[in-house]
C-alpha cells in the first residue's frame, strides 16, 4: 500500500512539475495581443484577394485549362447552378478560401500552436510553431498541415509576425463561390505572414501566396483579413450545414 501510494505521489509531481513547466515556459508577453472576434470588414463577396471583384475581376493567373474550368463555373452559374463550387454541397472550403473569413475568427496562442477558429463550416486550422520538421507522410485534409514561426521582426522583445507554410491539402478545393479553381492533383504550397496593422492594433492582415499547377505563377494577395470586434467574447459556434 505504502509503494502504490509513493508511485502515485512521484506521478502526481511529474504531472504537476510537467504543467508550471509548460506555463512558466508560455510568456504572454513576448506574443501579440490577437484576442478577440475578427470580422470581415468588407462587405462583397468574400474573396482572395479583397481589393478586386470576385470570379473573372480576380485577373488569377491561371493555365488555359483551369481558366476554361472558372469559365465553365461561372456559365453554369449564370443558369442558375452552384458551378464547381464544393462548398455549396457543404465541402469543407480548405485552404486558402478558409482565410477569406467569412462569418468570424478568433486565434487561440499557446507555446506550441496557434488555433485559427472559424465561425464558418469546418474551418479550423492547428498551426504548429514548436520547430518541428516536415513529416515524412501527411494525411491530407482541408484545411492542410500548417508548421508557422514566430518573429520578432521589429526587434522589440516582443513577437509581431507569425510565418506559416501549408501543404498536404485534398481536395477539391476553390479560391471562392464563384468556382475560381486550385488544381486537382492538390500538390498546393500556401505561404501566410500574419501580423497587426502597427497604426491600429484592431487591423490584421494576411499577406497569402498560393502556390499551385493550376496557376502560371505563384499568386499574391495582400488581404486585411478583419477588423476586431469590440466584444472579446468567444465565438459561437455554429454550422450552416
């Protein structure tokens, strides 16, 4: 009785010593203040690159093959049909469209990894920033596998950038509802500096380049992802389908 209790008593302060490691380890101060809802703040439709119109006005440079695809889309949908948009059968959106931040996003920073919660269907995103390397094999999925890195890029002590590259993505996958399409072989590279506008800390922006067979080149988008909302509270969450 005297050895079982001694074993779970050395358990115990393992455990314990374990957790006020990791807290003492997590210095709050040394990372951005992202808390809070971010909302979308433009209000068309939600695309990946917010400074243009939606569909053909995104000027996206794709192949003649996945240009005649976006064609297609949108013909289909000018007769009233969904297109080749996934989404509107309830498909997980994936990467990037998930950062076009269509109803709310809250991100949740811990020392390990940064949780993007999204209010729309299906979009969570888990970004690793422990150092860790590539897997060998990544079991594809929407929203993809994330390794970022934390910089403080204006020497201040303090965190102000978060780097993150995505890749092992399934599929199918689009840019936005207009059917704007990523390729099919799903071999996308998404490359993501997120960081606060320095004038006004309730301004994040998401500089995305996307990485794909169904572009001639590498595509650049400059979003503000949102606009912080006054209330902190937590999302609610909800799903439309």
């Amino acid at each position: 009785m005297y050895h079982r209790i001694s074993i779970g008593a050395v358990m115990l302060a393992v455990v314990l010593g374990i957790t006020m490691s990791n807290a003492q380890a997590f210095d709050e101060a040394k990372y951005p203040n992202w808390k809070g809802q971010w909302l979308r703040s433009d209000t068309g439709i939600p695309r990946y690159d917010p400074s243009k119109p939606a569909g053909r006005g995104q000027q996206a440079p794709l192949t003649p093959e996945y240009q005649a695809i976006l064609e297609a889309s949108l013909a289909d949908q000018a007769a009233g049909g969904q297109g080749v948009d996934p989404a509107s059968t309830c498909i997980a959106p994936g990467m990037p469209r998930i950062m076009n931040n269509y109803e709310g996003a809250e991100f949740v920073i811990t020392p390990r990894t940064t949780h993007v919660l999204m209010e729309h269907i299906y979009d969570f995103r888990r970004i690793f920033t422990d150092g860790r390397p590539w897997p060998e094999e990544i079991d594809p999925t929407f929203a993809g596998y994330s390794i970022g890195k934390w910089i403080d890029e204006g020497g201040t002590g303090r965190y102000d950038v978060l780097e993150v590259e995505t890749r092992g993505l399934k599929g199918p996958r689009v840019f936005d509802s207009t059917g704007l399409p990523l390729h099919s072989d799903n071999q996308s590279v998404i490359k993501e500096r997120i960081f606060q506008d320095k004038a006004d800390p309730n301004v994040l922006y998401d500089e995305i380049t996307t990485i794909d067979h169904a572009l001639t080149r590498p595509w650049k988008s400059d979003q503000k992802i949102p606009s912080r909302a006054k209330s902190t509270a937590s999302l609610a969450r909800k799903h439309l389908c």
